[in-house]
C-alpha cells in the first residue's frame, strides 16, 4: 500500500451492492462510538478533516472508504472508516441495519487485509469489543488491537496495559499477536501503526 499521507475520500456505502468492486487492498478500522477511529485515520494520512469526527456518539452510519496512493481507477487501495458500536444515537432499526452491513462486510470481503479494533486505552476491552472479537475469530478475519488516546493514562501504566491487552487476546485465532498504543493527538505509536499496516496489506 502507498504512502498513508495520500488519502483521499473515495465513497460512502450504505449498502453491500454499494461496495467498490475494484481496487487494491484494504483495511479498516473498527470500534466502539467515539473510540477515535476517525481521529486515527486523519492522523495516520496527516489530514486534518480527511475523515469526520465527532464528539456525538454514533455518527458515522455507514462504511467510508478512503482511497490510497496515486489518482487511479480502480484505486491502489483503501482505508475503511466503519460505524462505531455500542451506542448511537437512532432508532434501533436503523443502528440494526447499518450494524449488520459492517459484519456482512467483515465477512465477504476478500481485498480486506486486517481489521484494526481501536480500544479507548482509559476503558480497556469492553463485552462489546470481546462480542465483535468474537465474530472476527468465527469469519476468520485478522484483526489487531490498537489502544487509542495512551496519552490520557499515566505513561508508565501503557506497558502493563500492553501486557495486559496481549493476555486477554492471545488466545484468540484470529487476533494479531502485537499490541500498539497510539495517541492521535500527540503522535504517539503512529509510525509504528503505519508500519504494521504497510506489512499487513503485504501478507504478513
């Protein structure tokens, strides 16, 4: 996959027949409403605005798609922006729908590399984000965890969480075994993010 800092917005899918049917390889970003999956995108590709995002939670409503690298068609590859889960403000019936787009997506998708599973490092793995580990073990989906907003604790307690994080998946078949801690608003563990996607959308 290019270089990050070359993103651009592609397209918006509400719908699985909404999907771009060519391009490079994928990833995307999962997690629970306002864990900073927005936030992390913009960071990565050093923009500003490239992805929205919002203080309410539960905004983000459907799959964003980001294209990667030089202005092409098909797309050299993407970055997935997905709906956050766990809380939204909308009717049951529509969080429903656009929640069972993202699994579908999950699990038809064959471009889609790795899905990086963001965790608020100041809350830990809820029962949600082990439910959507869940579901990412039975697709057989590689995922990996990224702790988001590491500089909100205390600097010395982010190895233990590292440790900590690393127990609680180690067991999973489908999880990544490497933990990376991240802060958008200070920089912090994103070469490092940007590294192991540039490995996972190489096979490794």
């Amino acid at each position: 996959m290019p270089a990050l800092p070359s993103a651009r917005f592609h397209t918006t899918v509400a719908q699985l027949r909404q999907l771009p049917r060519d391009g490079g390889p994928e990833v995307a970003f999962i997690g629970r409403s306002n864990a900073g999956k927005s936030s992390a995108i913009n960071a990565l590709c050093r923009r500003r605005r490239l992805a929205f995002s919002s203080s309410t939670p539960g905004r983000t409503q459907a799959l964003n798609f980001f294209a990667i690298g030089r202005e092409s068609d098909p797309p050299e590859g993407f970055l997935v922006d997905m709906p956050g889960y766990g809380y939204a403000q909308a009717p049951k019936a529509q969080v429903d729908a656009w929640t069972k787009l993202v699994f579908d997506y999950l699990k038809g998708r064959v471009t889609l590399k790795r899905v990086y599973l963001l965790i608020d490092a100041r809350h830990g793995i809820k029962k949600n984000d082990e439910e959507v580990m869940d579901l990412l073990d039975r697709a057989a989906v590689s995922y990996q965890i990224v702790l988001t907003k590491a500089d909100k604790i205390k600097a010395a307690g982010v190895p233990r969480l590292i440790e900590e994080t690393a127990q609680k998946v180690k067991r999973r078949p489908a999880a990544y075994p490497a933990i990376i801690a991240t802060s958008s608003e200070k920089g912090l563990g994103l070469d490092e993010l940007r590294g192991a996607i540039a490995l996972a959308v190489s096979g490794g």
